[in-house]
C-alpha cells in the first residue's frame, strides 16, 4: 500500500478516536454538571449550604455553562482529572499507580478468552450440531449467564477454601510480601524481569483466578462469533469453489479461518475494551488493586473525581482497541481498505 | 460416499466409442433418511472426448446438482443414494478422497456462475491461480506465477501481470468471469464444467464471455459440459444437448436433433419459448414442482398436454428412437 | 454483554396464540416460577426477610432454613424470595423503558435515515464506547444511589442497544419492493412504518428485549454487589452475594450462592427465551 | 397490440434528470454525482405497450420509479394525461396513485412476508373505492389474473415465483389504473413461466385498454409484447421506435451490437468486427458531451465527441448517431469499419 494512504488514513482514523473521546468527555460534562449538582458530588451529602455555595464560587460552578466546558475540556487535554478528594493526591497520578494492575488482569484474561474461545469455535464450526458444538454452546451460555463477581466468590470457594490450590484473594502477592522493582507496574512481568521466579509463581497463583473468571464470563461472544462466521465462512462460495479444485482440506479450513478472523478480531477487541471497564466487579471479589476497585472505593467514599476519571481512561482504551482492530483487519482484508464494506 | 455398486455403463455411453464422462442411474437427496427428498431422481449423461455437451433445465431441475455430484462436492445435507459416474475409465463415486483431490481442478474443473464470490476476497486472483496450478502440477511459484499471467493475457484480461495482483472485488462480471476461466484451464483439465458461467451478466458482456469459453477450451482440447437455463446460450455453444426437468433426463442427443426435431414435449415448449412464432407468446402452462412432491410418474405429466393415465403412472424409461437420440417419453 | 443482532423475520400479533404454544419449554416455566415467586412471596417466605435473629447466626441449610441464615440470622430462602421483586422489576422496567424509547427512534432513523439517523447512531456509539459499569458508576455519582436510579442506569445502558438493532433491521427492509408498493397505494410514512416495517422487525426486537432483560438482571446485580441502588437491609440478590463473600473463606458458602443462583437461573430464563424467539423467527 | 396512436401522449416526458448523490463518504469527494438519467424524452400513447430497453446502468429503472414518483427527478417534466405532476404534493398527486401503478421485478420482495396477498391486494384496492363488496372484488381481480380466490389467504411463501407475480398484477389492477409500469416482471421467472404472465398481460391490456411502459433487458418480451422500443445507454435515449423498425432495421450502433449480442446464433468476421460491442460500461466523465458509447463502439470516429442529437430517420423513429442521421447505417447497407484507430485519438 502505498505511504501517503496509510499515514492519510492513519490520521483520519486517528482523528475519528479523539473525536469519539471528545464525545465520552461531554457525556460525562453533562452526567455530572447538568444533570447531577458536582459541588454535591464533591461535599457529598452532609455539606451545609454556606459551605456548598462557597465551593461553587471557588470552583466557579456559577459560571456560564460554556465557560465551564471549556474549562473542563482544557483540563482534560493537560491530563488534569482533578484532585482525589480523600487522598489529596492528583487522580491521575493515582491512576498511574494502579492501571498496570487492571491492564494485567485484562492481559491475562484475554488471553485466556481467547485460549478456549476460539478453538472451539473452529471445531464447532467443522459439524453445527455436532458434540463438540452443544458443549461449547452451553460453556458459552453458562459464561455469559453467570454473573462474573458470583463465578470467581465460587473459584474462590472451590479452589482456595476446598482445595486449597489457589491463594485466598488478597490481592497480588501474599500480604507483606515485597513487591519486585516496578519497571511495567505489572508484578508478574516485572517479578519476570527481576527473575525473582519464586515471587513470579506466586504472582501467576494469585492471577490465575481473577484471569480465568473474566476468560470465562467476558469471552463467550467470541466464541458465538467465531462459530457463525466459520459456518457462513465454510458454507461460503470460495470455499466450495476451493474445494471443487482439489486444494487440501487444510488450505481450504485456511481460506474459511481466514475470512473469518476479521469480525472475530472486531468482536474481540471490543471484549477486550468492555473487559478493561468490566474488571470493577473482578478486582473487587478478588481485592485485586486495579482502576475498578479503585473507582468503587471512591464511590464508597463519595469521591467522585477518581470515578469519572476511569470512565474517561475505560473509554479511551475502549476506542483505542477499536482503533487497533481496525487497523488489523485493514491489513487483513483488502476490502477494508478500500472502504468498500 | 458409499453409493451402491452397479458397474452398468450409462444406457447413453453409446453417442461414442468411450466417452470421456458417462453417469448412469445418478440418485442424489437431501432430509432425513426415513422421509428423502430426491433432488436428482435418475440423471443419465455421457460426455465424448472433446466434445461440448449443454445440460439445460429451470430452476429445481438439479443442472447443478448434477455438477457438484461429478466433482464429489455436494452440500451438506445432501448425499447421493446411488448411480456410478465413471470418467476416464475410473468410477468417481467409489475413488478414496486423495485421488478424488486430484481429479478435482486438475483433470475435471468448475466454471461457477458468480466468479467473484467464488474467489478468496483476501487473496489477489493470480496467487489463487497459482495456487491451484501448484497444487497439482508442484511447479515452482515462478514458473506457476508465469502460466497463471500468461493465461490470463490469452483470455483477454489487459495488464494481465498488474490485473493478476489485484483482488477479486477490483473485477467487473465480465473480467471476474475470465479469471474463473482461467483457473479452470491452468492445470489443462480432460473436462471443464461450466455452471450457469454468464447467468447475470448484461448480453454484451456475455457474448464476450461465451467467445472466451468457446476460444479457450477449443484450444486446450478439453471436453466442456455447459450448465445453462438459457436455450439460446446452449445452442449456440453445444454440439450435444441434455433436457433435465424436476431432477430427471428428458432428452439427450445432437444439438441440431434435438432443437429441431425435438422428441420430448417438454422440450419442444421450451424452444417455442426460446423462438416463439411471430406475434405470438409461447409458454407451458402449469407451475414447476418443488423437489419432493413428485409421484412415480413422469415429472413434466402435470404439464403436458399429452399427458395420459400411463404418464401419471409411470416413468417412461429412457429410450432410443433415433441415432443417438434418446427421450424419455411415453408417447413418441 | 454485546449481543449480536439477529436477522430480520416475520411476526405478527394476529397468530400470536398458535405460535406460543410450542414455546413452553423449560426457560419459560423457569420464568413463570420467577414470576409466580415474585408476586407470592410473603405467601411462600416462612420468615419475615428483615427479621433478625442474634441467636441463628451463619446456620448452614437445614429444614428450619432451606438456604440457611447469614450473619444478622435472617433466613436467606425468604430472602431470596423476596429479592425476586427489585431485581426483576427493575430489570423489566428498565428495558421497558429502553425499548419505548430505542425501538421507535431506532426505526425513524432507519426508515428516514439523514442527518437525524447520523447523530442518534454517533452518540450511541460514543455511549457504546463507555464500559458498561463504569458509565453505571458516573451516573450513580451524578444522580445519587438509590432503586429508581437504577432503573436509569439500566434503561440508558439499553437504549443505544435496541436503537441499533431496530435500526439494522430496519434499513433493509426500507428498499424492499413492498415497501413501495405501499408508499404507491397512497400510505403514509407513519402507516408504513406501523403496517409493514414494525411487523417485520419485531421478531428479532422482542429476543433482543428478553436478553437485555436477562443482562439487566445482571447488571441490578452487580451493581448491588458493590453497594449501588441497594436500600439496606431489604433484600436484593447482588448485596446479598456481597454479604456472603467474607464468609467464603470460612466455608460459610451458602449466603452468597444462593442468591448467585437466583440470578444465574434468572438470567438463564430470560435470555433462553430471547435466543428461542430469535431462532423461532429467523426461518 | 393496438397500433392507434391518439393525438395526446397519455404520458410525455421532457428532458428528465436524475442525479443520485453516490453514497458513503469515500465516493461522496470522489466522483462527481451521477447523472443515472440524463435529460430523457419519453411520450407513451393510451393503449400501447412501449418497451424500455438497456442493459445495467442504463437508467431503464430509474426513470420507470420516477414516472410512478417513487422518486422526483431534478429537472425536467412529467406530464401525466395533462398534468405536471412533479408540481403536486402527496395529497393532490392521490387521484392519480389510482391512475398509474406498478409491478415490480422480484415477485418475492414485493409482497409484504408478514401479512396475506389477500391484504396486501386490499390496502391498494381501497385507493379506489367502489361499491362492489372488498371480498367479491378480490375474488374477482384473483381470477382475471387466472389464480383462484384462495390465495387471497395464503402469504407470500407458501407460493411460487409465477403466482406472486399474477398477484402483482392483480394488485396493480385492483384500482383500474390507466398506466401500469412493469420494472423487469419476467426476468426473475422461469422460461415456460414468464410466457404465462406477458399472455396475461397482454390479454388485460385488450380488455381494460391498459397502457404499459416494459422496463426488462430481455429482447425477446420486446417482440412478444411491444409496439414501441426505447434503447437507453447510461442514462440516455439512443435509440425509439416502432419495435419492427428498431429491431428490423437498427440504426444506432448499440442496438446493433445488443441485437447481434442477443441472438447469439451465427457469428461471422465481418459482423465481428463492424458490430459487435468491446469492452465494458464505462461512467462518463462530468466534462463528456460526446456519445457516451466511445470506446467501445466499433465505428467510433472524432465526431462521436461532439454532442449527438436524436435525429429523425422515419416515422417515430429516430437515434442518437451521427452516423445514423448521415444515413451511413441502413438495413443491408453495413458500413464498415473505415475509421483507423490513431484517428480516434484521445476519444477511446
């Protein structure tokens, strides 16, 4: 392809992701400053009036509404989500601090997801009707019904409390056990980095149920997706007319596969976008110290800056993922490209 | 596919001293074993050597049916009960999937009705070709990548090395009709089966189209058998003509026999169709039958006007009333 | 919680009765007991579901209490039972509400298509783009927490979800033939869009209606797990899980999977139902 | 087919255009809009059946919805026994929804799937009201059409291609219209089926002195069923008149390349080379004037880039050729290829 189309569609593309941002940051200015009162938001409850109304003028709430929305938006584009009003501490920084934990934990379950979803979609797609496509059927009926934070309280009752496999759900790493340097953030991998194997084993304990319960709950659309396009796909004319010239049933299971791994790959994104604003349920089964426990701490604590501030950041990687699987799916299909579908 | 073995060679293996392709008592259907919908209910067919055979019938009359079951590609859910279909000395129905993969696409190819749906959208045209020519021949990609442009520039595709790097949705009817083609004929096959190749397109496209199949295949020497519902197509372009109506043969033999001195009733409507006499409309009267509510006599009875109590009853077998020229009709 | 959108097919009220007959497989007797549980249960609960009794503390299931007790000593079966009103109510009205609103926008934007159907299918997208819980998060911080909050929630999550979907279905049908056979018998835009269009889409609208109903359920849940749209100490499934998890580990495990059940056997029952009905009608 | 030819034009066109915004945003900077039908001219006479000829692309359909205003064309009028009707709003354009009705090509899709054909023919029949019981009249209009009034309580798929497109017609005569407009009604048919409906149309004509405007690709409907012939080439009239004179005696070079392309039967050198149509549709540029058929016409010659007209060659008939209107194409007169391609310079 040649340069100047992909850098010409890189940037409109780009620019369709700042915009849609834009949008989620005035959904959010409207939520919160119209329909709701912020300076509430910010007191909470048991403020007295005189106390609300000097905080309105000190925050200019009383300005005209225009004037506050740029306001807002020039803070957003500095990075400023405001002040955690129980940590005193900027919302971003404590976003920082805590994000590589969910970015793990949405890793480790995607990649899980993707593990049993997708192969058993193929499979099931080879005969509809068939064993393999009932049992995956139900697994994906049964995930998707389940809600995620009462299927890990039972991973927790099966395989920590009766079988005592998995650590109880304390967090990441045993209480009072040292964290290895911070290089990503992410224990497991910097545990990896610092080759502390001992602290990465017991890293990937304490991950593995949270991972497998988003795997099991989150990714069942993946699976459904995967199974119908591979139908449609090995139903299609091409894989008929590749069949009638003799091309091995491999080669022909490839053509199927490949034409339908630009919708999975759409649908996964978007799993794995929902995921990362999905982990709030997760991370707080599991006291796992991501951005989802952290916004539902913040709730409890009527500190409603932090909260907005992960809708903000949960959008963003949501239409940064969606942005990501459209690109791949253009390099993947021609059609694409060209704009045609 | 488990067919029952009857080694009988198609009552019509006589129009040639060994013909290339002949099927005989050729059952195909579809639903559940204990309630089958016959889709095919007795296909006779023989292709001479070299020679250009026309299968034409309406819709439901299972032309296609007829091609996928040579190729051993029928959809799923429909299998075929009985029938041999022997080719090239050898019974298609009984060979093990291996030799089969052979013979598909590298002695027997498929011309489909709608080239560019049956072309892998992700892959440029001449790297499919290629493909199929190194599936079977196991050339080098270069010199495979060399026969697929060379071909293409034969069958009138301009720019053939830029055009066979491009994708199938870049290709107008027309053009996508030629690449279809061209992958029929890369591995020179014995037979090209052509299914309905210019169903779709506007008429001048399709005289161009019909130009390349006949150029082409006249000069690989291979046998052609054309799946048509346009009379007109097939009697342009065949020199032996096969009638199928409601998944049975009604009449088989030379093109200029049976087009002129039609035996079958059903025939003889379908060409006052085709060519009605001046300021007349020309039609068969009756609606044509959705596979599985035929009785056991002859499909088209409910039609014709000859119909009698013994059509009803019974399906006339197929019979030879002139040289190479057979109907199956009770009446003639 | 995305489900795809199922393809158009035909429905009508007209032969409603004949068609449900063969619907009553075990999804909806599952509904109907839910149903039945909701409006019975001070008739079926043997306790009062707030009464707390010091002395029955953490009791495991027994014939005196079916699901056992939790740690205040209420009796858990009674309070599932009960438990059954907000959450399925919340999650019908929610949908409801969603449905009267996304359905009809969702078709005029399909039908008239315009600048009117480029701005309601952006700013569904963006709300799209907000992970579910956390917009559910933002809007209980602006609005408050309480049950008629989360009904919002659940409604504003919905609407984008049935605005699109109608107005997939509907697109297609807008050029077919029939459709300007009506516009050339002289109807209207609005007869049009009742008669011929509306008829034709509600079959994968009404499925869609069923699994949003059995997320909805879901969602009330989760929300209620981490304390939102939950008025303590009434019962409600999702705060009653939540009360059960520090007991996990003591193996005290039926205060929470009780009520897990519940929504899990809910959840099954709605979107059984809706994925039936898109089957039924896809032929 | 009754060849009287009253003074008035039941139905007269003038310079129709219709431009459709192409869609989705790519295409919307590209290309430029595209003229699908470019300043037509059309007179349809009571009783007659005038056929619209072309292949896809040629704007045949287009300008059928526009007679019946599915859609409103940008310039030009259309003149309906009299009356402008582009100038009416929906409410006074009503009286003549009875007068003008259409059938349509996919006997599938024209029937709505949720309700009864029964219904469907009813919700027309009601544009004009009589006194005749609604249930005697469908039963009635069933059988004209040759299906029995049973029908009238099956849905659209419980019957065949053949039947839905007599239900069709039934529909379109259920309001005694003067002009029926049929977009492709035989193409989706079977061969032996669609005799069945042209005899039917053809046999209601003679009886209810129907106007019909044929819209199809297919010659052969041409010559069972049509007085006149129009041949449309992207968006314009290239060539009308009597089907006897059209057909018999071609005088524009795309019909002459449709006929040979049509029949198919014997192909010769000469014709090959003097007849036959090359290559594929290609959309004019904005900037072209010239015949839009360069290029792939076998005589194109510098003056086919100048704008042709529609010369007059004889009685109603004439053709968009200045080779035509010199008299170069007649009959048994084959002009042949004279031109040498470089004189063609930048036109191909």
């Amino acid at each position: 392809m040649r340069r100047g189309f992909w850098l010409r569609y890189l940037g409109r593309r780009l620019l369709a992701a700042v915009l849609a941002l834009f949008g989620v940051a005035v959904i959010v200015f409207v939520v919160t400053r119209l329909l709701g009162d912020p300076v509430e938001l910010i007191l909470g409850q048991r403020a007295t009036p005189e106390q609300a109304a000097q905080l309105r003028a000190k925050l200019g709430y009383d300005d005209p509404l225009p004037q506050q929305f740029v306001r807002y938006i020039g803070d957003l584009v500095q990075g400023d989500l405001g002040v955690s009003n129980y940590t005193q501490r900027a919302v971003t920084d404590e976003i920082a601090d805590r994000f590589p934990a969910t970015l793990e934990l949405a890793l480790a379950g995607m990649f899980l997801g993707l593990l049993w979803t997708i192969p058993l979609g193929v499979l099931a797609a080879q005969r509809p009707g068939g064993w393999v496509d009932r049992v995956s059927r139900a697994i994906a009926e049964f995930g998707l019904a389940i809600p995620n934070f009462f299927f890990g309280l039972l991973l927790i009752l099966l395989f920590a409390y009766v079988l005592g496999w998995a650590p109880a759900p304390v967090g990441e790493l045993d209480i009072g056990a040292t964290p290895p340097p911070r290089v990503t953030g992410m224990v497991v991998v910097d545990a990896l980095l610092a080759g502390d194997l001992s602290t990465f084993s017991s890293a990937l304990k304490y991950l593995a149920l949270p991972a497998i319960t988003l795997a099991v709950t989150s990714c069942p659309p993946i699976l459904a997706l995967t199974r119908t396009s591979m139908i449609t796909a090995l139903r299609g004319d091409y894989v008929r007319s590749a069949r009638a010239f003799g091309l091995p049933q491999r080669t022909v299971r490839w053509y199927a596969l490949k034409n339908s791994l630009v919708p999975v790959l759409t649908m996964s994104a978007m799993t794995f976008g929902f995921l990362v604003g999905n982990t709030v349920l997760v991370e707080t089964v599991f006291s796992w110290p991501g951005v989802g426990l952290y916004s539902v701490q913040s709730m409890q604590r009527f500190d409603y800056a932090p909260v907005l501030g992960v809708v903000l950041l949960g959008s963003a990687i949501y239409i940064l993922v969606y942005l990501l699987a459209d690109l791949i799916s253009m390099a993947i299909d021609p059609r694409v490209r060209e704009g045609q579908t | 596919m488990s067919v029952a073995q009857t080694q009988s060679r198609s009552v019509l293996a006589g129009i040639a001293d060994d013909p290339l392709l002949d099927i005989s008592g050729l059952v195909v259907e579809t639903g559940p074993q204990r309630a089958p919908v016959e889709l095919l209910r007795s296909i006779e067919l023989a292709i001479p050597r070299g020679a250009r055979v026309g299968v034409v019938g309406e819709s439901g009359s299972g032309k296609s049916m007829t091609a996928s079951a040579i190729l051993g590609v029928l959809p799923d859910g429909v299998r075929a009960r009985s029938g041999t279909i022997r080719f090239d000395g050898r019974d298609l129905t009984t060979l093990p999937e291996r030799e089969m993969r052979r013979i598909r696409g590298g002695e027997i190819s498929l011309v489909s009705q709608n080239a560019v749906a049956s072309l892998n959208p992700l892959m440029t045209v001449g790297a499919q070709i290629a493909k199929v020519c190194r599936e079977h021949t196991g050339v080098s990609k270069q010199e495979a990548w060399a026969r697929t442009v060379e071909l293409l520039d034969a069958l009138g595709i301009p720019e053939p090395d830029v055009r066979a790097r491009s994708y199938p949705h870049h290709f107008s009817g027309g053009m996508a009709q030629r690449v279809a083609i061209a992958m029929a004929l890369i591995c020179s096959p014995q037979l090209v089966i052509a299914d309905e190749p210019t169903t779709g397109l506007d008429a001048t496209i399709q005289a161009q189209v019909l130009e390349v199949i006949d150029g082409s295949v006249k000069a690989s020497g291979a046998a052609l058998l054309l799946i048509s519902h346009d009379l007109a197509v097939v009697r342009a372009m065949c020199d032996i003509v096969a009638v199928v109506y409601a998944g049975s043969l009604l009449e088989y033999g030379p093109a200029d026999e049976v087009l002129n001195r039609p035996l079958s009733p059903y025939t003889q409507g379908l060409i006052r169709c085709m060519d009605p006499p001046e300021g007349e409309i020309a039609f068969i009267p009756g609606r044509i039958p959705e596979p599985g509510t035929l009785g056991a006599g002859c499909p088209f009875a409910e039609r014709c006007e000859q119909a009698t109590d013994a059509c009803r009853a019974q399906q006339p077998a197929l019979r030879q009333l002139r040289p190479d020229h057979w109907v199956s009709c009770h009446h003639e | 919680m995305s489900a795809e959108p199922v393809s158009a097919a035909a429905w009508t009220p007209a032969r409603v009765g004949s068609r449900l007959r063969p619907l009553l497989t075990p999804y909806w007797a599952l509904l109907l007991l839910f149903a039945l549980v909701a409006l019975l249960a001070p008739l079926i609960a043997p306790y009062d579901p707030i009464q707390a009794d010091l002395e029955a503390k953490l009791l495991p299931p027994s014939s005196a209490h079916l699901f056992g007790t939790d740690e205040n000593g209420m009796d858990i079966f009674s309070r599932v039972l009960y438990a059954t009103r907000t959450d399925l109510v919340v999650a019908v009205l929610g949908v409801a509400f969603a449905f009267v609103v996304g359905v009809p926008i969702g078709a005029m934007c399909g039908y008239l298509g315009g600048w009117l159907d480029e701005l309601f299918n952006r700013t569904s997208e963006i709300v799209q783009s907000i992970p579910l819980f956390l917009f559910a998060l933002m809007i209980f911080a602006a609005l408050g927490n309480s049950k008629t909050i989360l009904v919002v929630v659940v409604a504003i999550v919905n609407i984008p979800i049935f605005l699109k979907l109608t107005r997939s279905v509907v697109q297609p049908i807008k050029n077919q033939d029939y459709i300007a056979a009506a516009r050339l018998a002289g109807q209207p835009t609005s007869r049009i869009v009742l008669r011929h269009v509306l008829p034709n889409t509600l079959g994968p609208i009404v499925s869609q209606a069923s699994i949003s109903a059995a997320y909805a359920i879901q969602i009330t849940a989760g929300l209620a797990f981490i304390g939102l749209g939950v008025e303590l100490p009434h019962p409600e499934w999702g705060s009653m899980i939540q009360q059960g998890a520090p007991f996990i580990m003591d193996g005290d495990w039926w205060v929470s999977v009780f009520p897990g059940l519940a929504v899990l056997l809910a959840v099954v029952a709605f979107g059984g139902i809706g994925r039936q009905i898109a089957r039924r009608y896809d032929r | 087919m009754s060849s009287r030819v009253d003074d008035r034009p039941l139905l007269d066109l003038r310079g129709v255009r219709k431009t459709f915004a192409p869609r989705g945003r790519r295409a919307r900077r590209t290309a430029s809009a595209v003229a699908a039908v470019d300043g037509v001219d059309l007179a349809l006479h009571a009783g007659t059946t005038t056929a619209l000829v072309g292949e896809s692309g040629s704007g045949k359909s287009t300008l059928a919805r526009l007679i019946v205003r599915l859609h409103d064309a940008d310039e030009g009028t259309i003149t309906f026994d009299g009356q402008e009707i582009q100038a009416l709003d929906e409410k006074a354009f009503r009286p003549l929804r009875r007068r003008v009705q259409m059938v349509f090509q996919n006997p599938l899709t024209s029937f709505d799937p949720s309700q009864t054909i029964g219904a469907s023919i009813l919700e027309t029949m009601r544009l004009a009201p009589d006194d005749e019981p609604e249930q005697e009249r469908l039963g009635r209009l069933l059988s004209e059409v040759g299906l029995s009034p049973r029908f009238a309580g099956l849905r659209p798929r419980q019957m065949s291609g053949g039947e839905l497109q007599r239900a069709g017609i039934a529909r379109a005569l259920s309001v005694r219209p003067d002009l029926v407009v049929m977009d492709e009604p035989t193409s989706a048919l079977d061969m032996s089926i669609q005799g069945q409906v042209l005899e039917l149309l053809a046999d209601l004509q003679r009886r209810h002195r129907l106007t019909y405007l044929l819209v199809t690709h297919d010659l052969r409907a041409v010559r069972m069923m049509a007085d006149r012939v129009v041949v449309m080439y992207l968006g314009q009239v290239v060539e009308e008149g009597p089907t006897e004179a059209v057909f018999g005696d071609p005088r524009h070079p795309y019909t002459r390349g449709l006929l040979y392309a049509y029949d198919l039967s014997g192909r010769d050198e000469e014709r090959d080379r003097d007849v036959r149509i090359r290559g594929s549709l290609r959309t004019p540029r904005p900037g072209d004037v010239g015949c839009r058929l360069v290029g792939r016409c076998p005589l194109s010659a510098q003056r086919c880039g100048e704008p042709q007209a529609l010369a007059e060659l004889g009685p109603g008939h004439r053709a968009r050729c200045w080779r035509a209107a010199e008299g170069q194409i007649a009959g048994d007169r084959q002009p042949h290829a004279t031109t040498d391609p470089t004189d063609l310079g930048e036109l191909t």
